[in-house]
C-alpha cells in the first residue's frame, strides 16, 4: 500500500519559504499571486495490507518523525 503524508506549516507560523516563493513568482512576472504556502509531500510504501492499520502506521511515523506538531499539521491518505 502507498501512504501520502502531507505536511504543511499550521495557519499563523511564518513561511519565509513561502514568501520567498511569492516574490520570486512576482518577479517573473506571475501577478496575482497574493500568498504561498511551502509543504512537503512523502510517498511511502508501506508492506502493511489492511488500508486501517496502514493508516494508522503512516499516522504515528508522521507523529513521531514527519511532522513537528507544534508548528505543523499533516494529512495522511491511503490508497491500495
């Protein structure tokens, strides 16, 4: 099964790579483009068969080592 963790910064912390990203579109001439927000996507492929069980193992490694939950969130999906 392959899990998707995606984590993104939680609403309120500063993004500077984000903001970096905003100008640069800007600078190339991309107007309106009023905010970026940067994240991270990881792919893993998880030996685990039942969709439950591997949701919940993506779910406690993105707890325990994907995500710092103080200043981000992740959203994790399953698919077969």
């Amino acid at each position: 099964m392959k899990a998707t963790v995606t984590v993104m910064l939680k609403a309120g912390v500063l993004d500077p790579q984000g903001k970096a990203i905003a100008h640069a579109l800007g600078v190339l001439g991309f107007a309106g483009v009023s905010d970026v927000r940067a994240g991270k996507i990881l792919e893993i492929e998880l030996t685990e068969t039942d969709p439950a069980r591997a949701h919940a193992v993506a779910e406690e490694m993105a707890r325990k080592l994907l995500a710092n939950t103080v200043i981000e969130s992740f959203r994790v999906v399953v698919e077969g």
